[in-house]
C-alpha cells in the first residue's frame, strides 16, 4: 500500500512516481514530490518506482497575492 497525500492506495506498488501522479490525475506542472521525507527530482519521476509503506506528499504551487 502507498500513501499519497495521507490516504492509502492499493495497487501502486511498483509503480513510479509518473505513473502514480497521472493515475491521480496530477498536473504535470507547478507541483513538488516528497518520497519518505526526500524530494524527488522532477527529472527522477519516471524513474522513481514506489514500494509498499511508501510515503508520498505531492505540493501544488499556487500563484497570487
């Protein structure tokens, strides 16, 4: 099971990280990914797969004042 954002997802096991963020229909722009505590590259995302008891935090920029 992975953790996105605190709620629990079967089936991402083995996944990488570009695959779960499209599979959650994240942007491909204006967002930061957190793996267990470390910031994954954006340029590691497909090369980043995910295990069981991972932890994944995904940030959305937001503009304005």
């Amino acid at each position: 099971m992975i953790q996105v954002n605190g709620e629990n997802f079967d089936g991402f096991d083995g996944l990488t990280v570009a695959e779960v963020l499209k599979a959650q229909n994240y942007p491909d722009k204006m967002i930061a990914v957190e793996c267990n505590g470390a910031i994954i590259p954006r340029g590691k995302w497909a090369e980043q797969t995910l295990a069981d008891g991972d932890h994944i935090e995904v940030v959305r920029f937001v503009g304005g004042g």
